[in-house]
C-alpha cells in the first residue's frame, strides 16, 4: 500500500494525526500517529551500556583472525555466484546467443512461485557482477557467463577453509555443499531445505550458524550484555523479564542466560514452532525461571497471551525480518514493553550471495501465504533492511535507537553485516490512546464490520518514496 487511507471513517480520529491502513488476514491493522515527539540525545547511560556490549562482542572473538573475514567471505559468495550460473545454464535458455525473458528462466527452472524472489535476485546479482548482460530496454538476459563444471566442483570442496576461518562448524559446510547440490529440487519445492539444515531432526547446522560463527558469537554476546545491563538497572524492582521473539535454535539465548549467570530472570522462550520449544526445554533444562510458549511475530500479541506493558526487554534475534510489516511488528513489540524497556535486534542487514542459494529459501513467502512484504520492502525481491532502515523503522514506533553494533568499519560490519540494533521505549505523551481509538470506530463503522487491529506509532513510514522513509 503506497499512501494513507482517505476512508471518511478514518478521519478524524482522537488523538490521531495521521494513519495507515495496513491489508491482512484475518483483520487488517490501522497505524495511527499523534504529534510526532521531541528529538533527543542518546542517554549516556544507554551510551555506556552499548559501548560495554561493544567490548563484550569484541572480546567473544578474541583470538580469531577479524581481517581474513572480508575475504572468507567473498570466497562463500563467489562459489554461490558459480552455483547460480550453473543451474542457469541447465535451462540451455542462454547458449547459442539465446535472450531470455525473466519468465523463461522460472519456467524452464519450474521454479514455485514463491521462489521465484529468489531467481530474480540472482539474474540481477549475475548483472552487478558482470557475470551476465541483462538488456534495460527488453529486460532480456544473455552472455551468461558459465563455470566449467569441474571448476564449480573443485570451489564447492573449497568451502573448508572460508567456513573454518569465519568459525562455521564442519556441519555448515555439509550443508552449503548440500544446498548448492539440491538447489533444482529445492526451487521447485520438490525438496524441502528444513531437511538438509535440521537432517534428522538435528539442530547442530543451525546452531553452528547461530551460535559459533564469528558474526553470531559477536552479535549474541553484545546482545547479552545490553540485557545484562538492564537487569543490573532494575535488579530492585525483583528481577528482569524478558520475552524472546522467534528464539529458534536458541542460539542467542543459551549467550543470554549465561551472562546472567545467577540474576533473577523471567525469561520466555517463544518461536512458532513447536519443534524449538521442545529442544529449548531439553536444551535449557533446570534453568530457573525460564518458561515456553508459542509465539507469532505476525499475530496480535494480545490473543497470544500477552500482556501490555509485561517486559522490561524484548529479544529478537534473526527473526524481524520475516515480519511482512516491520513498522507494524515493532509497534506490537513496543506495547509489550513496560515504560522505559528495551527492544534488542539481532539481524543481517547486508545480502550474502551464499544465502541466496541456501538460507534464503526459508525465507519465501508460504505456498498458501496472499501477499509477502508490505512495507518498505514491497516489490523489492528483498528480505533484509539495511541497518539505518531499522534505526529509522524504531525511531517511527516509538523507540529511542541506541547506536548500532559494531560500528561503521567494525571488520565484522563489513565482511557479515550481522547487527544488533536497540532501542528504548520513548515516553511520548501525545500517542493516541488505542482503546479511544477503537471505541470511535466502533461508533462510525456498521454493526457487522471487521474492526482492524490498532497500534500507535510516532511516526508513518509509507512506501511511497524510493527511500521508503518519507514521514
């Protein structure tokens, strides 16, 4: 959606200076802005608090090589690049001088539709690296340029040492060279990549990509001590309670619980799936106050369980990204939060080629889901935000940023862009009041209309603009 509702029910609204109307299933969801707020500095509390997480991250990589990174990586990518070209040239749509369309490569490849992303994502990233001609008038491809099928090989057994050195386990490079294997299969849904990263019902692939990279190792303890810090702020008010949002493998949490140490915690574990409840029990066995329970990004919280105002800090390690809305998903989060808490962001804000042809296709939209991203990211084939898009999507629902770790020309910033981004809840005394809100829409609107879910931001972010951050 491009631009605010002009809905007569809509407007005016109390308290509501501007609103958006966001589509869903099976309710849609109103924005609603007041006076946007006072700018203001960092704390220097908050400074302090992410400068220490800035040392905890540096001193959890201690001893690995930060400046072979850059190039680890570029060597996963480069052998991702010879992997898209090689399932290109399968379709022989490209030899002899062939030209095709962008819809000829998805239909020789048979790709589902819900992969399809993730092909025009190659064609385009092919282009960038002069690995393929796409012509701007036709949108037409040709000059593809093909690796040798035993140079591709011999860089897919070359994989050893870029993973070792960005601190992946052997198990992680089973699966880059699994991927890249079944990659046909997988495009086509006639093979599922939740196979080849959980085999068996194992977990030791996604943790080792989680937990014992450089980049996770580095972002879970900067993660750990800025909630850390939290719970020493609030250690008279009886203990820290957190909620973590999509904990998955529990990557990040296990670095969580173990800065704590003995701190009195609250601490509920939650994901969408049953199967990671179930190992973070096993996993987490014995630690007090940990508790587990279901949780969807992309729901109402409310109907979930959970309360307004019942977290002193909300966790989101690699999760935020799937929210087909971010601004919306973040306001949800924010009202969660008692007054003052803080929201913790792990998240890649930079495209990785190798994920392209593995990751990422966890990533596509559901065989059954409508529609896919409706934010910024609408039409973009794009999963990730950029780490300023975050700061800016905080700022918008009501959060202070903090600054982003590790800072700009951090060697991890450049060779994995893996970020933690943190804001705290601003007090904002001109936010509309939801329930006000609600009320006069039940006024206006028919007996047997649908009322939207409501969630107050301080800004509109509409996705008008190039940028996608126009106010």
């Amino acid at each position: 959606m491009t631009g605010p509702r002009t809905d007569p029910a809509l407007t005016p609204l109390p308290g509501v200076t501007d609103h958006h109307l966001l589509p869903g299933d099976p309710r849609n969801t109103l924005l609603v802005a007041g006076p946007p707020p006072q700018a203001r500095e960092i704390p220097a509390a908050d400074a302090d608090a992410a400068a220490r997480a800035a040392d905890a991250g540096d001193a959890s990589v201690r001893g690995t090589d930060l400046a072979a990174l850059p190039a680890a990586m570029r060597q996963l990518d480069e052998t991702a690049l010879l992997t898209m070209a090689r399932v290109l040239d399968r379709t022989r749509l490209f030899r002899d001088g062939g030209r095709p369309s962008t819809d000829d490569v998805l239909a020789a490849l048979a790709v589902a539709p819900r992969h399809a992303w993730i092909v025009r994502r190659w064609l385009r990233t092919l282009a960038a690296e002069d690995r393929l001609v796409t012509d701007p008038a036709t949108g037409r491809h040709h000059c593809l340029e093909v690796p040798d099928r035993r140079d591709h090989a011999r860089a897919l057994r070359a994989l050893d040492a870029p993973c070792r050195d960005l601190g992946y386990p052997p198990a992680m490079t089973r699966f880059f060279r699994a991927a890249a294997e079944r990659l046909p299969l997988l495009l086509q849904d006639r093979a599922s990549l939740q196979e080849v990263l959980f085999p068996d019902g194992e977990t030791d692939t996604a943790t080792g990509n989680y937990r014992d990279s450089a980049p996770s190792r580095w972002a879970n303890h900067a993660a750990a001590s800025l909630v850390a810090t939290e719970a020493r702020h609030r250690a008279e008010a009886g203990g820290l309670r957190v909620l973590e949002a999509g904990a998955g493998v529990g990557g990040t949490t296990g670095t969580v619980l173990d800065v704590l140490g003995d701190t009195p915690v609250d601490y509920l574990f939650t994901d969408v799936s049953p199967f990671f409840l179930r190992a973070a029990r096993d996993a987490f066995a014995g630690r007090p106050g940990l508790r587990t329970a279901l949780f969807d990004i992309q729901a109402d919280p409310l109907p979930q369980g959970l309360e307004p105002g019942s977290q002193d800090v909300v966790l989101a390690a690699n999760v935020l990204h799937n929210a087909r809305h971010a601004g919306r998903c973040l306001a949800a989060l924010r009202e969660l939060l008692a007054p003052g808490g803080l929201l913790v962001v792990v998240e890649s804000c930079r495209e990785h080629y190798q994920a392209l042809t593995s990751m990422y296709l966890l990533m596509s939209p559901a065989p059954d889901e409508r529609a896919w991203f409706t934010d910024l990211r609408a039409g973009q084939d794009r999963v990730f935000l950029t780490a300023a898009e975050w700061a800016r999507q905080l700022d918008a629902a009501g959060f202070d940023p903090l600054p982003v770790l590790p800072p700009d020309g951090h060697p991890l910033t450049t060779a994995a862009g893996q970020r933690v981004i943190a804001g705290r809840v601003r007090h904002h005394d001109h936010r509309p009041d939801p329930a006000a809100v609600r009320a006069a829409l039940a006024d206006r609107l028919p007996p047997t209309a649908v009322l939207p879910r409501i969630h107050t931001v301080d800004h509109i972010i509409r996705t008008d603009t190039p940028t996608g951050a126009t106010r």
